[in-house]
C-alpha cells in the first residue's frame, strides 16, 4: 500500500516567523510528483506547491518552499515570515505518473498562525 | 473565469434515497476525480475518470456511481449503499501534457457538503 504521514496534527507559528511541516510518503515507485494543498476554512483546495521526483533541485515559490529528501521519503514544507492567511490545513501528496494518476493525501496538519 | 463548478454547495437528503451531485469544469481538462473528506481527515478517491465514457473506482467507491459523457461534466451519485455518506465532496480536474504523458496538478471545486437525516 502506498501511504502518505503527515505526523503533526496541528502546528502553531508566531506572525512574521518560520515553520516547517512534515511529510513521509511510501512508495516504491521512482516517477511521481509530490504536492502540498493548502485547505483555508472556505474548504477549496488551493495548489502550494510541487515537486517533481526526478528533479534534486528544491521547489520554491515566494515564501513557500520545500526539503525534498527522496531517500528518505521525506517532503517537508517551509513557510517562511507567516501570515495570518497562511493559517489553514495543509496537505502533503503526491501522484504516481502512470495512466492512473490519482493523488494520495496524508491526513492533514492544521497551521494556526498567531498574532 | 475557467474553473471547476460544483453544485449545489450545502445538500441535505433523506436516509435511502439516492443523491447526484454536479462537477463541472471549462477548462479542457481531461481528467476529473471525485475526493471524500470527512471531518478532521485528508481527502480519499471515490471515482476518477482520465477520458470520456471512461472511469475508474478509487479506494472507496461502494455505495457511488459516476458518468462521464461529456469532457465537461463528471456527475457522482451517492446511493442507498453508501453506509456513511454524510462529508464533504470535492471535485478536482487535471490537464494531460502530450509531451510529458501524464497529468498535471489538480485543481478543485469548492466542494459539497452532504447531510443525509
């Protein structure tokens, strides 16, 4: 079975600060991408960020980036000076790229950013 | 504004009877997926669908049915099978690159909230 973990169910960060969430996933597939959703309390999913396994280069966009460690399985999100809007569950997954290409979830961590 | 339409937003039915809830998108995507969250929970895969008249059973597909006549449209169906359907249902379509032969990220609908009493 091809699992994602995001073991911390709730993380907190004081305003302007920097936090990291964690991921592990579990596949033994070598092409995939992996993603992390941002779910703000409107419940849409909106697209943070991906990477693409074959690439060593990390993915960053503006205050978002990530530590991929592909032998270790590990996908951690860095969310650099926090905003307030950033306060949302965030999702780790990733998409095998064959003919099926469905996203796998892990089970969430709620960031709460504080003022 | 291209984007992915679900409707309606909030769905109240009766125990036993069947229920359709409505995705559409306008942005040429070719694939689309139907996705349950239930509270505290990530997202599980009911249904996806890659082309027209073509679609596959996610991880949890009793008690649901899908169509795909059209490239726009991927309605679900919650039956009477379904033990539990009250959660939330979200809708997501990808694009299909020719050049790199697989889909790109998901965008989402703003997702169904179903209460069944």
């Amino acid at each position: 079975a091809q699992t994602v973990t995001q073991s911390q169910p709730e993380m907190s960060v004081q305003e302007a600060e920097t936090v990291t969430l964690s991921c592990t996933y579990d596949t033994s597939e070598s092409d995939y991408y992996l993603f992390w959703y941002k779910q703000p309390p409107s419940r849409q999913m909106i697209l943070v960020i991906r990477q693409e396994a074959y690439k060593q280069q990390n993915a960053t966009e503006n205050r978002f980036s990530v530590n991929f460690q592909k032998a270790a399985k590990s996908f951690s999100l860095k969310i650099s000076d926090s905003q307030l809007g950033d306060a949302a569950m965030y999702f780790c997954a990733y998409r095998i790229n064959n003919a099926g290409n469905m996203l796998t979830f892990g089970g969430g961590t709620r960031l709460m950013v504080k003022p | 504004d291209g984007g992915i339409t679900q409707s309606p937003k909030y769905l109240f039915r009766k125990e036993g009877q069947n229920v359709t809830l409505s995705c559409e998108q306008n942005l040429n995507h070719d694939a689309m997926y139907w996705y349950r969250q239930d509270p505290g929970q990530g997202l599980r895969l009911i249904y996806y669908s890659q082309i027209v008249n073509d679609f596959q059973k996610g991880d949890i597909a009793e008690g649901y049915s899908v169509s795909r006549e059209k490239k726009e449209s991927f309605p679900l169906t919650v039956t009477s099978a379904q033990k539990n359907p009250t959660a939330f249902y979200l809708c997501a379509s990808s694009r299909w690159d020719k050049v790199r032969s697989m889909n790109t990220e998901a965008f989402f609908g703003q997702g169904t909230r179903l209460t069944v009493v």
